[in-house]
C-alpha cells in the first residue's frame, strides 16, 4: 500500500494495481445505482489499500457520485421530498463542515483508519443481518452527528444517513432524496477542495468514467432486485467482504 499526499504519479502503480483501482471504480458504480448509497462507503475501504490516502480518491469519487447521481434523480424529481431534505441539511451541517476540517487537516493515515473503522462496523452488521435503526434522540444524534461527519470527512456516512432517514420517508422517496443530498454534500466538498488546493486528479477520474458507467448499469438490475426484496443476502456478502478488507487494511497500517 502506497501512501501519498495527493501529488504523487500514477505512474508509481503497478499492472495489478491498476487492474483492482479499475475493478473497485466498476464496483462503485455498481453498488451506488444498486442500493441508492455506498458509491464511496463501500468502495473507499478497497481503493486505500492500493494508495493510502483519502485525499486521492475522493475528488474522483465526488465527480463520479454528482455525474450519475443527477443522472438517476434528472427524471425522478417528483420522488425527492423537499422539505425533508431541507430540514436534513440543516441538522447535518455543522458535523459536515467538522468533518471536512478533519480531513484536510488531519494525517491520511489517521484519515484511513477512521475509514477502516466506520467501515468494519458497516460491514459487521451487514454481516450479523442486522441494520441501523433510528429510534429516539440518543440514536437520532448518533445517526445524524457521526453520519454527517462521516460524511464530510470522506463521503462514508451513507449508511447512518439512510438509518435516520428510512424511518421518515415513504420508500419510494427515500433512494431519490438522498440522491439529492449526497448532490448537495458533493458540491459542498468540491468547492472546498478547489479553495484548498486539493489535487482533483481529473485525468484519473477520466479514465475511470467508463468503467464507473459500467458498474451503474450492472447495478440498476440489482436495484430491481432489491425492489422485490432480495437485499438481504447481497448484504450478508458485502458485509463479509468489508469486514475483511477492514481488518487487513487496519491491519496494514499497524
């Protein structure tokens, strides 16, 4: 695993590692039209173990995100409930805002274990089949504080933001409104990015644009399936993957 500050070459990668950042970007694609979230949850855990730095893959993954998330949502705007999404914004931008100060300013390293960490804990419950339920203020604060800081430190709060949304939304609006907000979030974070001085590594995501594209149509029929209530499994699988990616890439940085 190779950490970097974000200005290093590709050209520091090998064949393989090229071969598993084009087979991680499918899956990005894959999962996020499929469940609605988890485009960068999902797939950031896998991509630090090639490069260890968050800084590197997120500016690729919030272009990737706002293409096909507008995309999804461009025809299903009658879907997105607006005044929640409004009140939800609101609640989440102070611990957004924290989390973006934290990973501009904390060490990549610190920033892929806090990664690894969420994410072992994503991955144990999809494992365990059980879910994150929102119920009561404690669980309401949980959700929405550490979703939105997850969030904002690099894009990993998906799962906590559906737990506290699932509860409040038909679900036939919830999948597009939170489509919407991860739009908001994603603007939020480009802006930031380019007053910071970040590298967007735009020939990267690029190159990736297809294969992201790939992965959004395979998980449009995953989505379909999901609709008839097959998720449950798919999840445990998930679940273990992450798990072990988790451990290994905590392990890694030992």
């Amino acid at each position: 695993m190779l950490t970097w500050t974000g200005h290093a070459p590709w050209s520091a990668l090998g064949t393989l590692d090229w071969v598993l950042l084009c087979l991680f970007f499918i899956w990005s694609g894959f999962v996020r039209s499929g469940l609605g979230f988890g485009g960068a949850a999902l797939t950031l855990p896998f991509l630090l173990l090639v490069v260890g730095d968050p800084l590197v893959f997120l500016p690729p993954i919030c272009f990737h995100l706002l293409f096909f998330s507008l995309l999804t949502v461009a025809t299903r705007l009658d879907f997105v409930n607006w005044r929640y999404l409004g009140r939800l914004i609101s609640l989440i931008v102070l611990p957004v805002a924290a989390g973006l100060i934290g990973l501009l300013n904390l060490p990549g390293v610190f920033m892929s274990a806090f990664v690894y960490a969420i994410t072992l804990l994503y991955g144990s419950m999809y494992l365990l089949g059980r879910e994150f339920v929102s119920g009561g203020r404690i669980m309401d604060g949980v959700c929405l504080l550490g979703g939105g800081y997850a969030a904002g430190a690099s894009l990993i709060g998906a799962p906590l933001m559906v737990a506290y949304s699932a509860p409040r939304l038909p679900s036939e609006q919830l999948r597009d409104t939170l489509f919407v907000l991860w739009i908001v979030m994603v603007l939020a974070k480009l802006a930031t990015f380019v007053s910071a001085g970040v590298n967007l590594q735009l020939p990267f995501m690029l190159a990736m644009f297809p294969l992201v594209a790939l992965g959004h149509v395979a998980g449009l029929r995953l989505h379909r399936a999901i609709v008839r209530g097959g998720a449950a499994r798919f999840r445990r699988v998930i679940g273990g993957g992450l798990v072990l990616v988790s451990l290994f890439g905590l392990f890694a940085l030992l």
